[in-house]
C-alpha cells in the first residue's frame, strides 16, 4: 500500500487529540459511506469507495495507540523498512490486528453498495490466519526452522466444497429467494444504516443442498489441522511477521486462500541486548583494572573474543567489535557488537587495602582528573 498522510486523509493537524481524530473520522466516514452513492453513477461509487477506503484505514491506525505511536515515530505504520525480497515487514502495521484488505472486503461484504451484485454468488477469499511464534535471541540472530501446527478452514474433500452428498441437487433458499442476499437494519457507529448482508442460511449461494455431504455435514467446509514449515532468516528482530502466501483459510466458491502470518516473539538474551543488528553486553571491571587498563575476555554471539581496555578508562565506556553484532536483514555484512564497561567499586576492603589506598589518595594530582577539576571550577570551589 503506497505511504500515505493519515493525518491528512482525516484532515487533522499532527498534534490532533484522540478526540478530534474520532470526530473527523465520524464526520467523513458519515460523508463518504457507499450506502449515499447507491444512486450516482459508477464513478462516483467508485471515488467515493476509495476515499471511505483511506478514512477507514488512517483511522484504523491513527485510533489504535500502538500503531498510531509506530506511524508517528516512522511515518509509516509499517515501522522501519526491510528488504521486502525476504518476505518481512517492517514492525508491521498487523501486529496483533489483522490485514486491512480484508476487513475492507468484509465491510463491503456487508454494506453490499456498488460491489455486491458483481460478488453475489461469487468467489470469497479465505481469512488469514495469524499465529505468534517464539523464538531464541540466537534463532533469529541465525535463522532456524521452525514447524507450526494451525487449524485451518478448507473445502471438504468428499464433496468438493459443495456441502451436497454426492449426486445430490441444490435447491434455491428459501430465506433470500436465491439472491444470496438479505436486507436488514443494523445500528453501527454511523447510527442506523440499512445493509445489505450476505444471506445467514445459504451463504451467499442462493442455493441451499437437498441432502447434506456427511463428512462437512453439508458445510462443504472442513476444519483440519496442518503443519507448516516457516523458514526464519538469520537477522529477523521481535514484532517483525512473515507472510506465507496462501497458507491461511481456503476461499469459497473458488476465492483465492488467505494467507499465514507469523509473527515472531524474540525472547530476551541473558546477556545481550540488541538494537535492529547491533548488540550490546555490559561487563564490569574492577577500578584498578580501568586505570592501569588490561586485556578482557568478552562473550560473543558465537564464543568470545579478547579487547584491550586503555589505560585510564572511565566507567560507561563503550568499546566497539566490529562486525560481532547480528547479520543484517538486507544481507549487507552484520552489526556490531558494543562492550559497555561498567567500573564496579569493591563492597568491601581490608584493613591493609585501606592503608594503601589512602597512601595512593595523597599521591594523586588534581589535574589526573579532569572532570572533577571542571565540576569544581564551575561550581567555583
Ligand atoms: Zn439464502
Ligand atoms: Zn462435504
């Protein structure tokens, strides 16, 4: 879907309330709904199904405070970009909510308007189906494999999605009169609206089965249970979703599958943090260790590795391993990896150690520490 200002779409300003953007949805949606376009020409229908398309959606992210903060952080509700050939999102505008060509194509399911006569009868998508999976710091690091169990809709195999016992005929239903299609009045946000719906008993066929298929029990739809093989590439980040193409529900009557989407939990590492392909591990030192500097084994994703720690570090620094992050989804090199050295003073010390360290306390000059010379001479001591 091309980026577009949602703001914009509601006629809002950036800074617009929950409110205010409640209230121009409201205003626009009323303004822009099919239901007062039945009587205009195609065209018309058409601008006016567009625009009701793009309210909806600018509202379904601005409303929503978990997206609406991704929209306004990135501009996108996407989040940040990755390379679209590996088949993830970004954050992904669905997390935890749903994929908007279908709830558009639900909605005018329902609102019938222009569209229905040319879908009645027709051909339906199948759902999507959403799952969570969880995965290890180092599984997406790396990448790994991962087999998923899910309960999908599918067309009964016995009597090919008919629901008819086999040899058996259809009959035109009785509750709509074969249009597949029934009126009714529904109270929505908008207020009350009278809506076309799909008919309850035939399901929009216009035809209901004489004697019912055993195995769907005249369903012509069966629920089984499959397995999936989801193939995670190394790089992938938490919140981020894989869409497997035509892996969700089956369509009616011919409609094309709905599609898979996983998306991944990465559980959080002992150790490491991670922002996007870089990782970060704080490892403490001792104090005399950050004077006199010294040689510090450091973990890595893939065993560890050896850096030199400068005479005179101060606590907080961070040291830098080129190329020991994770490998970047675009496929360009890896991340690095950041030692944060935190100076840890002892809890407790000896009797001689004291003696020492206050020999050492005499010895030191004020100009071997240049921040606290700058405290104090701001501070005018
Ligand atoms: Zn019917
Ligand atoms: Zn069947």
């Amino acid at each position: 879907m091309a980026e577009q200002d949602f703001y914009k779409i509601l006629g809002l300003e950036r800074n617009a309330s929950d409110q205010e953007i409640k209230a121009a949805y409201r205003n626009l949606a009323k303004k822009y709904h099919p239901d007062l376009y039945t009587n205009k020409s195609d065209a018309e229908k058409k601008e006016a199904e567009e625009k009701f398309k793009a309210i909806n959606h600018a509202y379904s992210v601005l409303s929503d405070p978990q997206k609406k903060q991704i929209y306004d952080q990135y501009g996108s509700e996407d989040g940040p970009q990755f390379d679209p050939n590996s088949g993830f999102g970004g954050f992904s505008g669905g997390f935890g909510g749903f994929n908007m060509d279908d709830i558009f194509s639900s909605i005018f399911d329902n609102f019938g308007g222009g569209r229905s006569s040319s879908r009645r009868n027709g051909p339906a998508d199948g759902a999507d189906i959403e799952v969570e999976l969880e995965i290890t710091f180092e599984e997406a690091a790396f990448g790994c494999e991962k087999t998923i169990r899910i309960r999908r809709e599918e067309n009964c195999p016995d009597c090919n999605g008919t629901g008819a016992k086999n040899g058996t005929a259809l009959k035109q239903c009785a509750t709509c009169g074969g249009s597949g299609y029934v009126s009714r009045i529904q109270k929505t946000i908008l207020g009350q609206m009278r809506t076309q719906g799909v008919c309850p008993d035939c399901k929009g066929k216009g035809k209901v089965v004489t004697e019912n298929c055993k195995t769907c029990n005249g369903q012509g739809r069966v629920q089984q249970t499959r397995e999936v093989k989801v193939v995670i590439p190394a790089g992938v980040d938490n919140g981020q979703h894989k869409v497997m193409r035509g892996e969700g529900h089956h369509g009616i009557n011919g409609g094309r599958r709905g599609d898979l989407l996983v998306y991944l939990k990465v559980k959080p590492h002992k150790i490491f943090k991670r922002r996007n392909a870089d990782i970060m591990v704080e490892i403490p030192i001792s104090p005399v260790d950050a004077i006199l500097g010294c040689t510090l084994t450091v973990p890595t994703l893939k065993g560890e590795t050896t850096i030199k720690v400068p005479e005179g570090t101060q606590s907080g620094k961070i040291l830098t391993v080129k190329g020991q992050g994770i490998k970047r989804l675009t496929g360009v090199g890896n991340g690095d990896l950041y030692v944060k050295l935190d100076v840890e003073t002892p809890v407790s010390i000896t009797r001689e150690q004291k003696d020492l360290l206050n020999k050492l306390k005499v010895s030191f000059d004020k100009k071997q520490f240049p921040q606290k010379k700058k405290f104090d001479d701001l501070t005018g001591k």
